[in-house]
C-alpha cells in the first residue's frame, strides 16, 4: 500500500477512540496534574480532524497540517506531538 491511500484521519480516530476508553486511567496515571488522558484525547480527536481536512493531499501535507494545528493547543503534551507531526 502506498503512502497515499493511508486513511489517516480513521487510523488518528481510532487511536483516539481506544485513548478515550483509557481516558479515566490516564489520568489517574498523571501524578502532577491528572489530565494527561484529558489532553491526550483533545490532542488526537485534533490531528484526526486537521488530516481528514487534508484529505487526498499527500500523507506528509496531511501530517505537517496537524502539527501545525496542534501545534496551536496550549498543553506541554500538545507541543511534542506537534514538533513528531512536523518532522
């Protein structure tokens, strides 16, 4: 399969999805501020939308448009998320 016909926004969702199911225990996990499974959930439900709006565009358009837009959330996790996307 070529790089092209990768559905990321249903590969980032489902990801989200199994997080959501872990939210609760992720952050319980977070001993400094018990909402690491909270932002982690935002921070996949993102790159999901942001790919999807790239849909058809090359997988490397599609990765550097969500670590732009995740980028732009204010949460330390967000940030290295954003700086893998980009690279």
């Amino acid at each position: 399969m070529s790089g092209n016909n990768l559905d990321l926004a249903q590969i980032f969702s489902l990801v989200a999805n199994n997080l959501a199911q872990n939210q609760s225990a992720l952050n319980q996990a977070d001993t400094a501020n018990h909402d690491h499974g909270d932002n982690i959930v935002q921070i996949f439900n993102t790159i999901s939308k942001a790919v999807n709006s790239q849909k058809g565009e090359p997988v490397a358009v599609q990765l550097a448009h969500a670590g732009k837009t995740v980028g732009a959330m204010q949460s330390g996790s967000a940030q290295i998320y954003a700086k893998g996307l980009m690279q």
